[in-house]
C-alpha cells in the first residue's frame, strides 16, 4: 500500500456472521441481542481511525439465490437458515453504517465477492490502492499489486506473498486451487481425497489446472482415478469459486465517498442499543 489512504471495501456479510459467532452474547437490558451490531460496528470504528479513506464501501449479500444457484442447485444448500438473533441485528447494522456516512451495497443477482471484485478491480486499474476486509478465503484471488486483504478479526494482512505462503500457491493459482480442493462452506465439490497439500503439489508440477487436466493420465493411484473423474465437473467449478469482476454497478471507486457522519442518529441508535462507550 502506497501513502495515500486506501479504498476500503468491507465484506460486510463476511463480518455480521464473524462477529455474532466470535462476540460474547451481549443484550440490552431489555434483552434484545446487540453482539453482532457491536463487533462489526466496532470494526468500522477502527478502520475509519486507522485508514481514514475518502473512498469506502460496505458491501452486503442481497436476499434471494444468485447465479451460482443457477449453475449448481446444491450450492450452499446445505446451510441453515440465518439464526433469528443475527437476523434481528441486520437491519440496526445497516442503519449504523448508514448513519456513520459509509456508502452500503447490496446488489441481487450477486454476491457480496462479486461486487467487491468489480470495484477492486475497476481501483487497480484506476491506479488505486484497495484494502479489502474480510474473513474469506476465496477473496485471495483479487490480491495483486494493488488489492491487499486484512482479516481485522485477527489483524491479519495477506499481501501476495501472504497468499502464497498461506496457501501455497499465489493469488492466480487460487481458483485453481480451490476448483481441486472444493469448497465445503459453499458445498462446491472439489476432487474426492485431495487437500491442500496434495493439490499444492500438483500445480507446483503442472503449473496450472488446465495442463494437469490435460496430462490427467500420468497421475496414478486412487487419486488419479478421482482425478479423471471429476474432469467433466471442471467447467461448473471454475464459474462458482471465480469471483466475477465485470458486474453493473452504475457506479465505481471513486464514486463512494464517505460523507459525513449522522452524528445526532449515531447517538439515538448508540443510546438505544446501550453502547455507551461510544456516546462520548
């Protein structure tokens, strides 16, 4: 990162089920659930002090399937249904990031990582720095000279040399890895018995999927054979673990500026949820 203060997307989504599941089971009095409105808004807080960035955006999943469900009806089919006490704090999120002048995103079709590929993508070839916030993995194939993650859940920065060394194989290599790996969050098969490290052995001989594919034959054993088998799903993975970077926005980086906050509703909402640190 240059010294300029980044462009800032948040994974909003990303960070209202990190927070809920990583903060303490907070209420107020009245016993309404405030974890997941305190964490995230708590992370906001920071990277706003910390960054100060005059372009920011936090982006959220829309409600209703996208067109990964499209492509594979068994993605993400698997998950339970948002639990009610998240469920209750989404919309005093959203008010909060609204009231602290943070432009919010939710576009249908779409989700979250798409619409944070586009504008990171759009950054960097605007010549723009971007810091992108999240918790998710597959975003380590946006990392270039330009993108960098941070996981303010751990402060945790991946760089391209971090993705390499996390995962041993560098940003370009992420979709490829994740097509051999799968993806069990999301319910994306990968090949049967193969994990990280074999999958990293594999693109570090071949280079790339597409030349291991094509010499398919040379791998022997069982998981050569769960290899060869698993060609044919090969183009349906690739679209749902490749996050799109071409998405209708009707706006760009440099269009989501961050305003001025609402200082007077930060105050009602903070009083109401009993945040009283933060009314000062």
């Amino acid at each position: 990162m240059r010294n300029q203060a980044p462009f800032i997307l948040v994974d909003g989504s990303s960070y209202l089920y990190r927070a809920f599941h990583a903060m303490p089971n907070l209420r107020t009095v009245s016993g309404v659930p405030t974890g997941a409105i305190y964490g995230v808004t708590n992370m906001l807080r920071k990277l706003i002090t910390d960054y100060e960035p005059r372009h920011v955006a936090v982006v959220f999943d829309a409600k209703g399937k996208t067109f990964r469900n499209d492509i594979y009806k068994e993605y993400k089919a698997h998950r339970p249904p948002m639990p009610d006490e998240l469920r209750e704090q989404v919309a005093t999120i959203h008010e909060i990031v609204d009231a602290m002048g943070l432009p919010r995103l939710v576009i249908d079709g779409v989700e979250a990582d798409d619409v944070i590929g586009t504008l990171a993508t759009q950054a960097s070839d605007q010549g723009m720095d971007t810091l992108v916030c999240t918790g998710d993995k597959d975003l380590a194939q946006l990392v270039d000279d330009h993108v960098t993650l941070i996981n303010t859940m751990n402060d945790t920065r991946l760089d391209a040399d971090g993705v390499q060394e996390k995962f041993g194989v560098p940003p370009q290599g992420i979709v490829d890895y994740l097509m051999l790996v799968g993806d069990s969050s999301d319910n994306i098969p990968g090949v049967p018995k193969v994990g990280p490290k074999t999958a990293v052995k594999w693109l570090a001989e071949y280079r790339s999927l597409e030349e291991l594919v094509s010499r398919a034959g040379e791998v022997g054993g069982k998981v050569g054979e769960h290899l060869r088998a698993a060609i044919d799903q090969c183009p349906m993975t690739r679209e749902l673990v490749t996050i799109r970077r071409g998405v209708e926005l009707g706006q760009g980086p440099r269009d989501l500026e961050r305003r001025p906050p609402d200082r007077k509703r930060l105050r009602e909402l903070f009083t109401k949820l009993e945040f009283r640190a933060w009314l000062d």
